[in-house]
C-alpha cells in the first residue's frame, strides 16, 4: 500500500526504516570472508537542484543537490564498494530544467558519480531529440531493457543491461519503463517500440544469472509500486520473476518508510523500494555476502536529504 510522506514521516520517527534483515545474522561471518556491498539510490528528482523553498511549507528547506552530494560522498568514505542509481524522471518539475533542460542535472549527477540510471517517462517530455541532445552531458550509461529505440534517433545510445564487478561479486543490472502510450504525446516517443516489461524481466535475469554467473541482480524500474487493476507494477514484477534481488522504482512518487520483501517465483525475497520523490529521501541498501556468496543478509535505511 503506497504511503504519503506524513505516514512515512511518522514511520521513519518511530524507527520504522531501520535495518530489514534476511538470512542468516552477520555474527557468523568471519571478518576477512565478509563483502559488503552498498546501494544507493534515486527516483523522480524532477529537477530539484535546490532544497525545497519557504513556499512548501511541508518540505521546507529539505532535499537538494548539494546536501545528497555530501550524504553519498560520506557513504564512500565509509565503504569501499558503492553503486549508486536512479530509477528515472530526472527531466521537468523546476525552471532549472526549462533553461537547462537536463544539462545541470546530468553534470551534477555525473560529479556525483551516479553509476547508471533508466528513463522514466518525463524524459520524453523534449522529444527523442530532447532525450539525444542531453545524453552528450552524462557520464554514465541510461538502461532500459523493454525500450527499443532501433528505428529512431536514440538506437545505439541506451544499453539493455550492465555489469559491475564489486570486488569477487558480479552485479547485473537491467532497467524498465512504463508504457507510453495513453502517458505521453505519441510525436515525442515516435517509432519508440514498447516490449512487455514482465516478459522482458524474465529474459534479462535469466541472461544474467547464466550467461554472464552474476551473484546479485537488479532491475531499475520506471513501472510504478502498485496499481489497482492488473497493470505492471513493481509488486507485480516481484512475484513473478525468479532471479531479481532488488527492484529499485519510481513513477508513483511512493515514500517506502522500509522496503517491501516480496516473494519471488523461486520463493526468494526480491527487495522493493522507492523513495518519493524530489531527491528528499536517498535509499540505502547494503548487501552482506561471504566470499563463498552462499549466505547473504540485508539492511535498509532511508535517508532524510535536509
């Protein structure tokens, strides 16, 4: 069930986004057999490069650009392997994207070292050549998966998926969008070809797991947390796959105080969560695996951007 920031607010008060463990405790590692891996995430900053100005009253002087640059950077210090995403919209909500278009959020990602992001459906909002002409600014890759651009301006310039090699562990990452049509003005995607997300999980996990022997797989989605009919959403995305980890989603603005543990169809818990929206939460995961990668536990916290 989506929760708005007040009940997330109080949630987060209470202690409710403290550590979500899995598995076995971290007691029975031994320190030199133990990887910790950290992920930190994003979803529909909508270009709030500044904090949130006096005329909001409810998120006064929170978020920014500069305050999310210190958190992540402290994080590094702290720990040696360190992926950071965003789960799309980065495009549309301040008139620094109407002078910049993405230019100064691209280049401020990049100085943040954002390790990869997928679109969200406010990147279309330019056109194909609103999303082409902006790409140049970013240093680091768009993935989406279901997306195909082969017939258009932007063939060539997404990848379907990436992997990251943190220390022995092998991480693939693939990315999802929501459908288009109905959502944006058909002239902006143009000859864009939209491919069934589920369908779409399914072939890339299994690819990842083995073709490529990745220990841990994540999907950047653009879906949605939940719907009331029987759309894709990010729920719906965990209970049917088999091999995905972690589920890293925007689209519905939604403030998880913790994330979901959801079920897969190997009866595995796929991790959920998104973290609203304006950059005024980052999401934290960490990822504790032996160096056999036969045991495994995680924590969660979210971090308040103010």
């Amino acid at each position: 069930m989506m929760q708005n920031r007040r009940e997330f607010l109080r949630l987060l008060g209470a202690g409710a986004a403290g550590a979500v463990a899995l598995s076995t405790p971290l007691s029975v590692f031994a320190a030199d057999d133990l990887v910790h891996l950290t992920i930190l995430h994003t979803n529909d900053f909508h270009s709030h490069i500044d904090p949130f100005g006096n005329d909001v009253p409810r998120n006064a002087g929170e978020g920014g650009m500069s305050r999310r640059a210190a958190l992540i950077s402290k994080i590094r210090s702290e720990s040696e392997h360190v992926l950071l995403f965003d789960a799309g919209d980065i495009f549309q909500g301040t008139p620094y994207f109407n002078y910049f278009k993405a230019k100064l959020d691209f280049e401020l990602m990049t100085m943040m070292g954002y390790d990869a992001a997928t679109l969200g459906n406010h990147e279309f909002d330019n056109g194909l050549e609103g999303i082409r002409s902006q790409l140049k600014y970013a240093g680091f890759p768009f993935i989406n998966s279901n997306y195909d651009f082969s017939d258009t301006i932007l063939a060539g310039m997404t990848i379907p998926y990436k992997i990251f090699r943190c220390g022995v562990v092998k991480v693939g990452v693939y990315g999802l969008g929501v459908e288009l049509q109905g959502l944006v003005d058909p002239k902006n995607y143009g000859n864009t070809r939209y491919n069934d997300p589920l369908q779409t999980a399914l072939k890339m996990e299994k690819m990842l797991k083995e073709e490529h022997n990745t220990d841990l797989i994540f999907c950047l989605s653009h879906l949605g947390y939940s719907y009331k009919d029987n759309t894709v959403s990010d729920k719906v995305l965990a209970a049917q796959t088999f091999a995905t980890d972690l589920i890293i989603g925007g689209h519905t603005h939604t403030f998880l105080a913790k994330p979901d543990l959801i079920l897969n169809k190997s009866g595995k818990e796929v991790i959920v969560n998104q973290v609203g929206f304006g950059g005024l939460i980052l999401g934290k995961i960490d990822f504790y695996l032996s160096k056999q990668k036969k045991i495994r536990k995680n924590k969660s916290v979210a971090i308040p951007v103010k």
